[in-house]
C-alpha cells in the first residue's frame, strides 16, 4: 500500500484540478472572484503571498489576509467531502492519541475561560468545530451545559457520550433563543469561514450580554508566518479562505459590536529551526514547491543541522520566545471578547 503521504498528495493534486485546468488557467466556475476585503470592503490590497497558483491578497485597511479568487460554496463542499479530508483525518481525529497538541491547546484554553465565569454550574456553553470533544468533554464535567456545533458525521456519534445537544447544520442556520449562551468558543474555526461578517454577527446574537466569546486561530502576523509565507502550512487554499491577526479579528468582532477584552499568544512552534524546516521541507500543503537552487538547500540543510544541536537548540528555543513575547508576535493567538 502507498503511503500516507503519498496518497495524501495523490488526493490533493487531483482536487488542484478541479479549480485550475493544465494550461495553469483558473476553472472559472469553481471560484468567485471578491475584489474587496471581505471584511472591510477596502479594494486596495498588496500580494501577500502565490500558492500553488492561489492568489493571497492582504488588505491594506484592516490587515486581513484573503484568497482572492476563493473556491466557490459548491467547491469547498466537495473539497470537504473529498478523499483528501478523509485521509487526512484518519490521522487528526480517529486516532486515539491522549494529550495530542490539540488537546493541549483545548485545556490551555479552557483555563483561560474558567477565569471569565465565576459560578460554571448550569450556565451555557457553545463550541463550534469541537472535532472528538476534548474541551467540551473537560466543560461538562465541571458543570458546564455544553452545546456543540458539528457538521462530521463520525464526530457527531462520539460527542453524543458527552452531550444531547449537538445541532448538525451551519451556525447561520440554527435555531436558537438571542442571549442564550453565557460562553461561545471556537478553534481553528474562523480561517474556515469565507463570508466572516454574518457568521459573527449570528454568533453575538446568540451570546448573552457580558457573555464570554473566545477564539482561537494562528495570527498571520506571527513571525514564523512572516518569515515562511507561503512554505507555512496554514496557507492552505482549499480550506483557509482567510487569515487573522489581533488587529484584523478584532476590526471585525468590533464591526458586529463585540468588545475586546483580552488578547492572548502562544509563543512556542517560532524558532529559528522551525523557520528552516518550513523552508527546507515544504509543508503537506505545499503541491508544487518551487525549485530552488542547489546552493540555497545546502545552506538550510546545513542551518537545519546546526539548530539541531543540544545548546544551539537551547538557545534558540529560548531567545525566538523571548522576541516573540517582546513583539507580541506569537503563532497562535486567542482572542476573549465580551458582548
Ligand atoms: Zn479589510
């Protein structure tokens, strides 16, 4: 049998196909063209990046980062529905695999929420995208009534044995009270949604005033994305139509009337080693890295084995957290905004 990467790969070039044809020409009706932010509406942009022939325009009001062309709604669908996501998800979901990274992450933000909410008992917590439940799971043993939005059929079976309420359509679709929620949380959620205005509006809607929103996603303007760009794994066109930073969440929470409370960073995954992996190991998302010449892979393969040894790597990991706490730059940011 090929192996996962292989298939992985395989999957992908074939989905490449669908949105642009062998000339390197864009398949017209698999994409919809924006030509404004969605966002802020501001037409002005610079290229901040070309990916496997996917253009990433960054607005130059609100600092958003979009794909412009992004894959249409019937697009993304069979992108979804594709044999990619299946594989993929044999390794990010249906693995069981205890305290993976993600579910560091989950408990590391669940602590961050606990503060925020004086007595847990009875009061009402939404997570969109929950994947296997880990932080809904951690949520409803401590007394939380927890609600969840799920669209994987396979994920919907295995948070039922943690909650009844599991609604299994887009957010914007639900129909639940205004002012329902006490805590609404999401993950690696909003570089997912393309048209990101609505989305939010619905999710304040639904929040209860002085209500708890927190959102986890990897900040755009982070210095392991600036120095990698495309290279970076989280430009990834068919699935990430958009990319955040504080100040361009927080223009659009604040567009829909959401306060900013707090942002917060998570400042490991930024070394300098980390850079040269990017760089020197084009990511899984990466279809069609270009060449690059003899000389400068020499050189990264060379960096790559000096940033591996004992106190190189010690003194590495320990100064790129220092400048990243300094600049406020962290890879993953959370963002906790009241309503
Ligand atoms: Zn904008």
């Amino acid at each position: 049998m090929e192996s996962y990467d292989a298939r992985y790969k395989k999957a992908l070039i074939k989905e490449h196909s669908k949105i642009f044809d062998s000339n390197k020409s864009i398949i017209e009706s698999a994409v919809e063209k924006l030509n404004e932010c969605p966002v802020c509406k501001n037409k002005q942009y610079k290229i901040y990046c070309v990916k496997d022939l996917f253009v990433h325009k960054k607005c130059t009001n609100c600092g958003l980062v979009y794909l412009d062309p992004k894959l249409s709604r019937e697009a993304t669908l069979a992108f979804y529905n594709s044999e990619v996501n299946e594989i993929y998800n044999e390794k990010k979901f249906h693995q069981l695999v205890e305290n993976a990274p993600d579910d560091l992450e989950n408990y590391s933000n669940y602590k961050i929420i606990k503060k925020y909410i004086s007595d847990i008992k009875g009061k009402r917590l939404l997570e969109i995208g929950p994947g296997k439940g880990t932080f809904l799971a951690k949520a409803a043993s401590d007394g939380f009534e927890v609600h969840a939005i799920e669209l994987n059929k396979s994920l919907i079976e295995k948070l039922k044995k943690i909650t009844n309420h599991i609604y299994t359509d887009d957010l914007e679709n639900i129909n639940v009270a205004e002012n329902f929620f006490d805590v609404i949380y999401f993950r690696d959620v909003m570089e997912h949604i393309d048209v990101p205005v609505p989305f939010l509006k619905k999710v304040h809607k639904i929040l209860k005033p002085g209500g708890v929103l927190l959102i986890d996603t990897h900040n755009i303007e982070s210095l392991v994305n600036k120095a990698t760009k495309e290279y970076h794994t989280v430009i990834f066109p068919f699935e990430h139509p958009l990319h955040w930073s504080p100040d361009s969440l927080n223009y659009a929470c604040s567009s829909v009337g959401f306060i900013k409370n707090n942002v917060f960073f998570d400042h490991h995954y930024q070394t300098l080693a980390r850079i040269v992996e990017y760089l020197y190991h084009p990511s899984f998302t990466f279809i069609f890295p270009p060449q690059r010449s003899k000389f400068f892979t020499f050189i990264l393969g060379r960096m790559e084995w000096i940033l591996s040894k004992g106190k190189v790597k010690r003194i590495d990991d320990k100064f790129s957290i220092f400048i990243s706490k300094l600049f406020g730059k962290g890879a993953k940011m959370q963002m906790l905004f009241t309503k």
